[in-house]
C-alpha cells in the first residue's frame, strides 16, 4: 500500500516537471524548483495522458480515476511548495 502511494506520487512530480510546472534543479539533483507554468497545465496534460498515454505513461493503470491523479498532482505541487523560483544552494555559491 505505501509503496503504490510513493509511485503514484512519482508519477504526479514527473507530471508536474513534464508540464514545465516544476523543474530540477539543473545543478542540484535533489532540488525542484518553479519551471514557470500553471498547475492547470499539469492538470491538462495528465488528462490527455489517461486518455491517449502509453507505455509509462499508461496512467489508467496508475489511478483509479482522474479525480486521484489530479488530487495526487496537486498534493505534490503543494508538498514542493510550489516550487522555488530560485535554488537555495545555488544562491549560496
Ligand atoms: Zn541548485
């Protein structure tokens, strides 16, 4: 059961960085920052993909329905804060 929350939520954060909601940290590998668009683009994509994804990105497969996928992706969005504009590490150097 945890682990099939940890990979639903995966998905979400690859969601979010594919929509250029979210973005890594091209430095730091553990860093998400803002990529600059809309959550509502995240939410736009991942609907396409339940329709028409395949391979990885079969997400019938990974939620029961859209409601979970598109609470999923806003629940990460919010765990990241919405990401940074800018990395805090990188600031520092
Ligand atoms: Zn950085």
């Amino acid at each position: 059961m945890e682990e099939e929350i940890e990979g639903k939520r995966t998905i979400a954060e690859e969601l979010l960085i594919k929509a250029s909601v979210l973005k890594w940290c091209p430095i730091h590998e553990d860093i998400i920052l803002s990529g600059g668009a809309n959550i509502e683009d995240a939410y736009k994509l991942a609907n396409y993909l339940f329709t028409n994804g395949k391979d990885e990105w079969e997400l019938q497969h990974e939620f029961q329905d859209r409601r979970e996928m598109t609470d999923a992706i806003k629940e990460m969005f919010e765990w990241h804060g919405g990401g940074a504009d800018e990395c805090a590490l990188c600031m520092k150097d």
